[in-house]
C-alpha cells in the first residue's frame, strides 16, 4: 500500500512540498492530506474483524426484523383504531406512532436477546403483581416464551464454526478506513456496520458474502420473534405508565374561589390595607388556576396520552429504568406498603390464618386451648415471635404481642383482649392484603408530590397531619377530622357522610391569629338557629306571662283600683287596655299613661285575657319547636281584624312569629331586633336585613371555636386548619368529632413553623398579637401544598402495616372477606 505524506515527519513533509513547488511551473501548492492515517485505521480494523460475525447476523436478521415489526405494528393500530376507545386507551396506537418517528428500529431487543434497555423494562413488567396491578391484560408469558425461542434461535448460530474475516477482507477494509476523511468517519462501533457493508460489496468479500447468506438461512424466524418480543414489551411499556400514572390529570389545585369574604375583621369587608396586595396578587394566581383546570379538564385525554407516548419515547432514547422507576409514586410510603403486600401476599398463599373464637375475660396467667390459637394467629401475622412456644399459657410474650397488635390498629392499648381486639383480629389474611393493594392504588392516584420543597400531608382515617421538607418528615401531629353522622342527600335521595372532611389538594396562603369562627349556612341552620329559635320561643314565652299576669283580674286589688278612682263596673276593659299600652317590645314596663303617643288614638281597645286562661293555654309543643295560638295572642294584645302590619300589636310584641303557622321564624335577623343568643353567646350577626348576604360569626376569644390560630388554603368547601379549646379530644384513638374542618394538637407550633418557613416570623410579633387576642391575617410570600387524603393502612417507621378506621365507608371489596 502506497504511503501517503502525512506519514512524514513534519519537516520532511514541509521540505519535500518546497521542492516540488520549486520544480513545477504552474505554480500547483501542496495540501496536507486530512484522512484518516494509517495508524489509526488499522487498530480500528483490527477490532472490527473481531465483531464482524455479530454484525453479518444482525444484518442477516435486522432489515427482515424491522419489515415484520412495522407490519405487525400497523396491523395491530388498524385494530385499535376500530375499538372503541371511552374505557380503553389505544396502546398500539401509541407504540406505533412513536416507533413510527424512529424509522421502525428496534430498542428493546437484538439477535443476542434483550438489550440493555429491553432488560430494564422487562425487570419492571415481569413483576407487575408487585405493584397490586392485575397481570392478566399484560402479554407476561408470551414475552416470555419468545424470549426462549429467541435464545434458541441464537443456539443454533453457537453451532456454526466461528467466522474470521481473511487477509483480503480485512485489506480492504483497511484501504477503505484509510481514505475516509478524519472528520467525517467516526472510528467507533457505529461504524461496523457500514464498512461491513462496503466491504461486502467489493470483489475480496467472497467468504463474508457465504456467511451471510448462512446466516440468513439459520435465522429464518428469527426476524419475526425479535419484532414481537418488540412490540409486546412497548405496548406492555405504555399499559403500565397508564395504569401507573398516566390515568387521570393531577389537580392544579389552586381553587377556583377567589373571593374570600369570609375571612375579614371589617364589617364592611374592605381587607387590612398590609394584606390587599397579597390578596389580590391570590386572586389573579387563582384565575390562573382556573384557566389551566379548564384546559385540562377539556383536553384531560390528548395530555394523559401524550404523557403516555413521552413515556415510552424516554425508555426508548433515555434511562430506561430511570423512566419506569419515574411511574411510581415517590412518597416513602408507596414502597412501604409494597413491602407489606407482598409479605401478606405470602401469608395468604401459605393458606393465610384461621378464625380464633372470641374468649371474653381472658386475662394473663390464664391457660386454655384458645390462647394457642391466638398465640398461632399472631405468630402468622407477625406479631408474636416466631421462635416463641405456641402453648396454652397466656404468658408476657402474649401480652406483648396483643399489645403491638392494638397499638397498629387504632384501638384501646392495654395488653388484653377485648371486644375491639377480637372483631379486628378475625378479618381475613385475603382481606388484609386487599386493603393495603386499594390504598397503593390511593397512592397512584394521589396528588402528593414528593419533589416539592415542602408540603403537608393530612390522612384523614389516620387522624394525623404531617410536614415533609425536602423529602424529609419535620413534624408529625395529632388532627380532629369531621365526623361520620349520615344525613339524606336532597340531590342524590341517598344518606351520606354530611360533615366528612373532604378529599383534597390546595395551597396554604395565610395564618389568622384570633380569628373569627364564620358559621358555614349549614352548621347556622342545623345548630346555631335551633337554639337561636329556642331562646326566642322561651322569651316569647316569658312575656305572654307578664302580660297574662298583668290583665288578669284579681278580686281584692282590682276592685281597690276601680273604686278608688270611681270607675264604673264598665270602665275594666279601658284599663286593661292602658295597662297593655305599659309593655314594650321587650316586655318592660314602662310608665303608664292615659294619653295614646302618635298614631294610638286609632287602635282598637284590648279586650281583657279569658278569666282564668292561664299563660300556658297560648302555645302548645310541636315536636322541638313551639306552636302559638296566634288568635289568642291577637286578643292579648289588642289587634283587631284587617290592622295595617307595620302598625301591628302582635309584631310589635312578637316580632319573629309567623302569624300563618304560629311558629318563630328566626332564618333572617332585623338589624333592630337581634336575639339576644348571639351576643350572649359572643356571637355577632353580619350584615342583619342584607338580603344579599347574612352570616354569623363567634368572636375572637377563648370561647371561640377555632381557637387561636386557624390556617386557611382557599378551597370550595371551605375547609381549613384550626386550634381548638376541646383539647381532650386528642386523647381519643379515633378523632372523627368535627363538622368536616380539622382540628389540630398543636396549633401554634404548626403555624410558628410555616411562618418562618416564608421568612415572615420576625416581621410579626406573634406572642403580642396572642396576647391582645387581635384579629391579625399574615399572608404567605410562598404559598405551600397541603394534601388532604384517604388512606386506611399506612406503614409505621417500624415497617409495619397500620390498619385504619374506615370512617366514611370508602373501602370497597367485591367479597365479604
């Protein structure tokens, strides 16, 4: 082979183009020569002979490969395509799109096996059950039996003798690699299969062209196996982001109410001047959310499918494992419960537990057939030691594992076993392992995201609420959540769970010391009106005895007053009408006078109450409410027939009564006549006579419902954070007391912490605003996540399964377990 110049020395090679351009006429200059050299070209060489058996397979299988998978492919989307997509998505249609953009290559699978990406998600798919998925839809087995196929398809290339590429070959291939230019040929193993190829088609290839043509008669087959290996991993690959992750658009939350008149101290609701800004900024940021909720809710299937097929596209350029660990939720407590299903998992395949028959009074020091039994059970479930004795004594190793028992399952902890204990311990091993898959599915479709900086997470059966900073458990913290009473639903006709805590996700945007408690319209008219209406009733009541005592006639100081001023026996009936004149709308006296004010001349005498009537005879009971004899009353203070309303006695005296039904209708409050309840109570009425909008309100103080300190995340049911005065509460294992907002076990150190979080904790003196017991609303410059969920088994830090209290009935099983 001719050696070019750039082999020279660097001189020789400057002195050499002197020379010649000396010696030539035309003047012709000498270019440095910019391919490959020959010491760089012949290592390369040297390794590809060593791989040319490998490339002339693929090269046998791969053009067959890729022409069967593009068939099969577009063969199974023409299929999908007629199915009717509303409960199906069209996962052939997915890998066939993406593959589609990459020219049909395959990615997962080659003539050796699975590559290195293939190996990654078939690791994950293999073991679908572990994540509580149903396999059956899942192609598990014939991926499988094609894998071994495949791999004896490649048994059969092992027995040709090995293949070595002659001097001729490799001569070639040499001149070729020596002429290519150094900037456009990468020496590399991309680079194989092209000089292969070009080597191929020279005259000097006569052996590599036989063992070719060998190998394309062994691998006939092959081709096909690698193109359904290919296809049932990608949309195998696609079923399981879906049902993984891809099922459903996380909410955004941030709530579409953006005008939050509740939580103001002005009566007129104009905001603390400090807070506007923020308020306002709020409201843009939640018309933002809005906007963005409407664009997923309308294109909720093009974003998850397109989510889908981005899946698949990263496993099929990126990290493949990286892209499938990436489908599971993050919080700690996935993988957990993924642990303890599986381990119950095991339980139930081994035949689970049996039933052990409740044995009340059973108590330590005891000995009975029954305590084996139970000492077997635990012993299964973990909870009593495997190497311990299994015999009729209730020992202290008994005692303690009754303990643990009750300690992960939200009962009375006192080593004995009680009513609770025996009713939970007999569910079944099947069905302990179904609640923990149910609430691994909660998790998939939870909108906690881990990643965030920072967040609180509320479980509602766990009666909890916790802080993750950076990935981290910060605080951890008893909560009172709403309780399970049932109640008709008018708009579904079905009883449900009206003060249920809800299910949610929303963003912490403030903390209000002192706040006001602002009665929701349902707690008024379920609580607050009933009493308000029974105080009402009972002054109403009060008074009729005022008045009967004032009207009725008695003989010896009656005949006193009529004889003392000379009155006529017919004269009674126009001094019970002054003595009527002396009651005023609250039912004082006041001093009496002859003379009618304004407007009295027109009224009508009073005729006196029945003789002997007693108070009583004016109203009867009703169930809860009272019913007034609204005629009867009419008579007591003097109304006439066809009187104008405004100027009516019986308004006067009895503002709040219907004179249609003769009860008390205290739903709407006049400004000029508020029951006395509320500001007994130390409640107040805003807005009394708005017929826009009246609500009640308790004021700040340490009868206030909400305590000191309430945390508010915007929402649509009003739902929010708060302190609380019924400390004893948190004594309770469940905490279901409330109308549906949560309680906290420690206000004040939740709050302190989120404040200072923001940076705003030396901007507010806080123990000052405690102590002045003022309305103070500190806005947040970073508003934070707060994750309100429904999970009936949690792990604790120990690794064990803790089973909850289903509160609200949403464990739902096709089996009674």
């Amino acid at each position: 082979m001719n050696r070019r110049l750039d082999t020279r020395p660097f001189a020789g090679h400057f002195l050499y183009c002197l020379l010649i351009g000396a010696t030539l006429s035309l003047g012709v200059g000498c270019e440095e020569d910019t391919t490959i050299p020959v010491e760089q070209a012949e290592p390369f060489v040297a390794e590809w002979s060593k791989s040319v058996e490998k490339t002339l397979r693929e090269m046998a299988v791969a053009p067959a490969g890729k022409q069967s998978f593009k068939q099969r492919l577009e063969k199974a989307r023409a299929a999908d395509e007629k199915r009717t997509q509303r409960d199906h998505a069209p996962y052939d249609l997915f890998v066939d799109e993406v593959y589609k953009e990459r020219e049909y290559e395959f990615a997962f699978v080659g003539t050796d096996g699975l590559t290195e990406r293939g190996e990654a998600v078939w690791d994950v798919l293999k073991v679908v059950d572990e994540q509580a998925v149903d396999p059956k839809p899942y192609a598990l087995q014939e991926i499988e039996a094609k894998l071994v196929e495949l791999a004896e398809a490649n048994e059969r290339f092992k027995e040709l003798a090995s293949f070595e590429t002659s001097e001729a070959e490799r001569a070639e291939a040499l001149k070729w690699v020596d002429s290519q230019q150094a900037d456009a040929f990468e020496l590399n193993a991309e680079s194989y299969e092209k000089l292969t190829q070009t080597v191929l088609e020279s005259d000097s290839a006569a052996r590599m062209k036989e063992r070719l043509a060998e190998y394309e008669t062994v691998s006939k087959g092959m081709a096909e196996i690698e193109a359904q290996i290919e296809q049932l991993l990608a949309r195998d690959l696609v079923r399981y982001a879906a049902e993984m992750k891809h099922f459903r658009i996380r909410d955004v939350f941030i709530h579409r109410k953006n005008f939050d008149r509740y939580n103001t101290a002005n009566i007129d609701e104009r905001r603390p001047l400090k807070g506007k800004a923020a308020w306002e900024a709020q409201s843009v940021w939640r018309k933002a959310g809005l906007i963005t909720d409407t664009i997923a809710e309308k294109h909720e299937t093009e974003i998850l499918y397109e989510r889908t097929r981005q899946t698949l596209r990263d496993a099929l350029t990126g990290d493949a494992a990286l892209a499938m660990a990436d489908l599971l939720p993050a919080q700690p407590q996935y993988a957990k419960l993924r642990k303890e299903y599986l381990r119950y998992r095991s339980i139930v395949e081994n035949g689970g537990w049996e039933k052990v028959e409740p044995a009340n009074g059973l108590r330590k020091g005891q000995s009975s057939a029954t305590v084996a039994k139970l000492k077997k059970r635990l012993q299964i479930e973990g909870y009593y030691p495997a190497d311990a004795a299994v015999d009729t004594k209730f020992d202290d190793a008994l005692e303690a594992a009754i303990t643990d028992y009750q300690k992960t399952h939200q009962m009375q902890v006192n080593g004995k076993p009680h009513k609770g204990f025996w009713g939970s311990l007999n569910i079944s091993a099947k069905r302990r392992m179904e609640q923990i898959a149910l609430n691994m599915e909660r998790w998939r479709a939870s909108n906690v995201r881990h990643s965030d900086r920072i967040y609180v997470f509320i479980n509602i059966p766990d009666f909890t609420a916790e802080v993750w900073d950076k990935q981290q458990r910060e605080m951890r913290f008893g909560v009172v959540v709403g309780n399970n009473d049932m109640a008709l639903d008018e708009e579904s006709n079905k009883r449900v769970h009206v003060n249920q805590t809800p299910v949610m996700s929303a963003y912490i945007d403030r903390v209000i010391y002192n706040p006001y408690w602002n009665v929701t319209p349902r707690i008024r008219a379920d609580e607050i009106l009933p009493k308000v209406r029974a105080s009402v009733e009972a002054s109403y009541q009060a008074k009729i005895r005022r008045m009967v005592e004032t009207k009725a006639p008695k003989a010896s100081s009656g005949a006193s007053i009529l004889g003392n001023l000379g009155a006529a026996p017919g004269a009674a009936n126009e001094m019970m009408g002054t003595l009527t004149n002396t009651v005023t709308q609250a039912g004082q006296a006041q001093p009496a006078t002859n003379q009618p004010d304004s407007g009295a001349a027109a009224q009508p005498k009073p005729t006196p109450a029945p003789a002997g009537k007693k108070a009583e005879a004016y109203w009867r009971k009703s169930g809860k409410q009272v019913v007034f004899d609204v005629a009867a009353l009419k008579q007591l203070v003097g109304e006439s027939a066809g009187g104008e309303e405004g100027a009516s006695p019986l308004k006067s005296n009895f503002f709040y009564l219907d004179p249609a039904t003769g009860t008390v209708d205290v739903s709407v409050t006049d400004k000029d006549h508020i029951p006395a309840w509320y500001a007994d109570n130390e409640y107040e009425v805003m807005y009394p006579g708005n017929l826009r909008w009246e609500y009640v309100r308790m004021l700040p103080g340490v009868k206030n419902a909400l305590g000191k300190v309430k945390v508010i995340f915007p929402n649509m049911q009003d739902i929010y954070l708060h302190d609380t005065p019924a400390k004893s509460l948190f004594r309770q294992d469940i905490r279901s007391f409330s109308h549906g907002c949560i309680r906290m076990e420690d206000p004040l150190g939740f709050a302190e912490y989120l404040i200072r979080q923001d940076g705003l904790w030396d901007t507010y003196n806080v123990p000052k605003i405690l102590s002045e017991e003022t309305f103070e609303a500190i806005f947040f410059q970073r508003q934070i996540p707060v994750h309100i969920d429904y999970f009936t088994t949690r792990v604790d830090d120990n690794g064990r399964a803790n089973f909850l209290a289903d509160i609200y009935k949403k464990d739902r099983f096709d089996d009674a377990g």
